[in-house]
C-alpha cells in the first residue's frame, strides 16, 4: 500500500467534524456462512437470520420498514448536524458534508432521495450505482456515475494518497467494508478517519460474512432498514422533515404495492439468475435465492415484499445461491425468470451482457425447452444496490413482471437497451409527489 500522508496542518472542513464512537448497547448474534469479500454482482454468497436491534440515542429503530422520523427544526431551534449509526456512534458536525466519498450506490441513491446528491464526489464503486430511474422523476437529476472518483483501484486497493489529495468531508459507507474488502488494518482506518474524514455507513445490503471486521467496537452490530438509514443520513445532513416525509411516503407506497401481490397459489413461480453468468461464461448459471432470511437487509428486498414463488427452493443448501446447468434449469423449469442485476449489465464495460445471456438461453437447444423461454416470460432484474428510490421502482417493475392481472404489463423487452416508461394511469406510485419530496417542494 502507498506511503499514507500524515500532514493535519492543511485540514479545512475537516476541523469542524467532531467524531464520537457512542454505540448503541444492542449486539447481534452470531454470523453463519462465508466471507462476504467477494460478493460483487457476478457472485452468490451467504445470508443468515436478522439480529435483534437497540435503539441508539438520536434515532428510532423500525420493527419492519417504518420508522418515527425526526420532526423539521422550528425556525426558534438551532440546526443540528448529528446522527448515531452503528459499527461508527455518534457523528456530530457544524455543518452539513458538502463533499462525500459513497460506497457501491446504496449511500449515493439515499443521498439523492434526500436531495444531496450534488454532494457525492467520489465512489467506491460508481459502476454498480444505476442512476437511470431518476430520469423517470421531474426535476430530479444526480450526477453521471463515471463522473465520479474511484477511490479505489482494480485490484481493490485503497487510493490512499488520492483520499488526501480529494479531501472529502464525509465516507458514507461503513468502515469495516475498508477492512473487509479492500485489507485496511484496523489503524490504516482510524488514519482515514481522523486525518481526512469520518466514516458514516452500515453494511445492511446482505448478511455479513464470518470474515467480517467489526471496528471500531470490536463486536458485532445491528443491521438498518431503508427507513432507517433514510433517517439517519437527514439528521446528518440536517433534513429530517425531507426525510420523515420520504419515509412516509416510501412505506405507503410499499404497502400498497405489497396489498396488491395476489394469493401464492395464483403466483407464477421464479427463477432468479444473475444476469451476466451463463453457460458460456462459466459454464453454469448462477441462481440467487430471493429470500434472505430477514427482513432488514435490501440487496434482494423487491423479491421478499413481492412474495415471490422460488422454483429452486430448498436447493441451495444454507447458501444466498447455487449453481445449475441446463439440465438443472430445466429440473426446475420456472414459470419466470428474472435476471438479477440486469439493469446494471446491460452496459457493463461497454457491453451488453444481459443480452449476452438471453441470447445465448433464447439460441440453445436446451434453453428453447425452458417455459419461461417459450412464453416469453424473461425479465430485467434490478440492482442489488438500492435505496428507497430505487426500489420503489424495482418493486414496482418487479410486480408488473409477475402480476400484470394486479400491477399492469411491464411493456419493457428483456434485451432493451433502454427501461421503458410507464403511462401515468398504469403508474403504482406518485412520481411527481415522489420529485417534490427529492427537491425539496414537498
């Protein structure tokens, strides 16, 4: 690793960031399964079930996906910039960050529900961040993933002296994904933080692995809902009414949508595959289990509250998903298929690897047997990195896919290069309702 600058004489924003490691006393049980190092879109890896949470001193913990926000400072009260989030504590600034390092798009679609957006300079991973629902939502606009920095290379290394030079205000991202993911020692951290910019984030896309680092407190922490994050970041960035008013928008539009999901023995049953491994690829398909274990993580949160029928389930022996050939998709044969992280590949280094796939299962003997091929029953899936605009969206593509009778016909093609829009009458949720809230009208 780069030799690490250790000059705190030219901080600037940074002198006003005053960081706390007050935790919450809640822990968590014990993790089962693998690491979770290597869980990018092209793998499949481990879930377990949820721990228990306590509540933290600044915010109220939701039991599902609700949550008592805090209420819009009176004119009389004094702006506050403080939140608490575990593995970090307490955060308390002067001001609110202007200049933000996020993680793989989770942080950044929560930012931009909240109307920063314009505050994100710099990305762990841009490319994961699918920034093209917001086109779907007037006067709402983020900047262009590949506009921002990576803060990290190819080989997952941490761009130490790039950080210095970029003098960010804010990590929102949970430290121990450094730790776990990129190899940063536990001091290597602490320098980030106290030379160039606190870390705020929580690691609650998926379960985390055995190898997991639990710095700073050294013992296992809670995981958040959406609702919770989305409380959390307004407090920081001092917003909560914005904030209180996007989650009670977020969980009515949820409940509707979850209201219309019609009776299991009328759903189809599902195969969910990642859109970019195949046969030609790796010589199998990967298939993801759409159920997690628990109810707050978000990486496959569409597929829960849609109620979905998994065709391979009880095959995935304890893991978050399996490997099959033809043979064993055919075994299962399901009535859909959606292909998990499709919105992400369909431009994947310059190629169309979603199309890739479905090409190559519409052109092979065998894929030509599978019903969901012959019915035409092949899907765009959604990303793994979604916060509450996101996966209004994802859940909303999700119910057309499978329940045109209760949401409408989805009227996009699988392979399109492009997510279609969808006419204002057949629309689940309020989008303009929705904007008025990301800009601040509502």
């Amino acid at each position: 690793m780069a030799d690490e600058p250790n000059d705190e004489a030219g901080s600037t924003r940074r002198e006003y960031l005053l960081y706390g490691a007050v935790l919450g006393s809640g822990v968590v049980a014990g993790c089962v399964g693998g690491s979770d190092a290597t869980d990018t879109p092209g793998s499949a890896t481990t879930d377990t079930p949820a721990p228990t949470e306590t509540a933290t001193p600044t915010a109220t913990p939701s039991a599902d996906e609700t949550e008592t926000a805090t209420e819009t400072p009176t004119p009389t009260e004094t702006q506050t910039y403080s939140a608490t989030m575990a593995p970090v504590g307490t955060l308390e600034l002067d001001a609110a960050p202007e200049r933000v390092v996020d993680g793989w798009g989770f942080e950044a679609d929560v930012l931009t529900a909240l109307g920063q957006a314009d505050t994100l300079v710099a990305s762990e991973g841009p490319q994961f961040w699918f920034t093209g629902f917001y086109d779907k939502l007037p006067g709402v606009s983020a900047p262009d993933p590949d506009s921002l920095d990576k803060v990290v290379t190819d080989d997952w290394a941490v761009r130490t002296e790039f950080l210095y030079e970029l003098d960010p205000d804010l990590f929102a991202s949970d430290p121990n994904r450094y730790l776990t993911y990129y190899g940063l020692s536990e001091e290597e951290a602490a320098e980030l933080r106290d030379n160039i910019a606190p870390f705020f984030g929580n690691a609650s896309r998926r379960k985390r692995g055995d190898g997991w680092s639990t710095w700073p407190a050294g013992e296992e922490y809670p995981y958040y809902t959406i609702p919770e994050y989305v409380s959390r970041y307004g407090d920081l960035f001092g917003v909560p009414g914005r904030a209180s008013a996007l989650n009670e928008f977020y969980t009515g539009a949820l409940e509707e949508m979850r209201s219309r999901v019609p009776a299991e023995s009328e759903r189809p049953s599902v195969g969910v595959l990642n859109a970019m491994i195949n046969p030609e690829t790796e010589g199998s398909f990967h298939i993801y289990d759409p159920y997690t274990g628990f109810e707050k993580t978000h990486g496959k949160k569409q597929y829960r509250d849609m109620g979905v029928v998994d065709a391979f389930e009880g095959e995935y022996g304890g893991e978050s998903g399996t490997k099959v050939d033809y043979e064993g998709l055919l075994d299962a044969d399901p009535d859909v298929i959606v292909f998990h992280f499709g919105v992400n590949y369909r431009d994947w280094n310059g190629e169309d690897a979603l199309r890739k796939t479905v090409e190559g299962m519409r052109d092979s003997s065998l894929g030509q047997q599978l019903t969901a091929v012959q019915n035409d029953e092949l899907y765009v899936g959604g990303s793994a990195y979604q916060g509450p605009i996101i996966n209004l969206f994802q859940t909303e593509m999700l119910g057309k896919q499978l329940y045109p009778e209760a949401f409408g016909e989805w009227p996009g093609k699988v392979a399109s290069g492009k997510l279609p829009d969808i006419p204002a009458e057949e629309q689940v949720f309020d989008r303009q309702r929705l904007a008025d809230i990301v800009t601040g009208d509502g």
